[in-house]
C-alpha cells in the first residue's frame, strides 16, 4: 500500500498537533509550585434583608394619584402618540379597531369596546354600513385601513403592516 503527499501531510499534521498539546500540558503543569497565585477572598454572602410591604402607604400613594393618569388624559396621550389604533373616546365609551378581515366575500371590522366601570374589554363585528360606539358609521373596509364618517368628517384609520 503506497501512501499518497497528502496522507502523509494529515498525518504529520495531526501528529504535530497532538505532540504540541502534550508539550504545552507539561509545561503548564505546577507541580513545583513556582507559580505564586494570589487569592483574593470574598467577603462572606448575606441573605438579602427582607422588605416589608405597607400595603396601607400603597393605597394611599394609588388614591392621591390614579398610575397611568385621569381617563380622559390617557386618552389623550394614546391618541397623539399612536393615532391610527388609538381609542376613541367619545360619551363614556371607549372603543378601538382590534382588527380588520376581509375575504372574498364580505369585509368586517373586529371593534373593541370597554365600558365605563369595566375592566373587560369586549369584541363586536362590525361591517360597512354599522354604527361605532361613538355614532360614527363605517364607510368602507380595506385589507389595509378602514374609512369612518365621524359626524360629516371622514377619518381613516391604518392597521400595522403585516409581517
């Protein structure tokens, strides 16, 4: 059996590796203890002191200022700083466009609605022709947006682009 340059090569090559590993352990080992090491020591682990809750302090720091603001100021805050999605607040009811679907056939809207005093959020269909929460009626449906006549002013309203 003959043996090809390249055969020859990987092994050398392979030997070499091996020989070097073993050479560097060697040197590496301290068994002298030539090497000084400086240990440093850590200071002794401590659980960490527990923190009593003042559940009385809370509710007085809840009652003195509501955390996300008055609902007619978040109102405001969600409109300018998104307003495509953001709730519309007309009378007491606050409503959103939680989705649109449209298909071959038909086009709705998924509006969500919450009720003043509620914590639940409801969804309702909606189609082009119906009326919104607020009195506006739906003009039309797009894969995209969808278009509302808000007391005699049309306002559209963009959904997210799809990913």
């Amino acid at each position: 059996m003959k043996l090809t340059l390249r055969q020859i090569a990987a092994a050398t090559a392979a030997g070499s590796v091996a020989l070097c590993a073993f050479a560097l352990g060697w040197w590496g080992n301290d068994d002298a203890g030539t090497r000084v090491l400086t240990r440093t020591t850590a200071p002794e682990w401590a659980l960490p002191k527990p923190v009593v809750s003042d559940l009385s302090g809370y509710a007085k720091i809840l009652a003195q200022r509501p955390p996300f603001g008055a609902p007619g100021e978040q109102a405001d805050k969600t409109a300018a700083a998104a307003p495509a999605a953001a709730p519309v607040t007309a009378g007491p009811m606050q409503w959103r466009v939680g989705g649109i679907v449209t298909t071959g056939t038909s086009q709705y809207v998924v509006v969500l609605i919450r009720r003043p005093g509620e914590n639940i959020t409801q969804s309702e269909v909606r189609h082009p022709g119906e009326q919104l929460p607020d009195g506006s009626i739906i003009r039309t449906v797009e894969a995209s947006h969808v278009t509302i006549d808000r007391q005699g002013a049309i306002v559209r309203i963009k959904m997210f682009a799809q990913n």
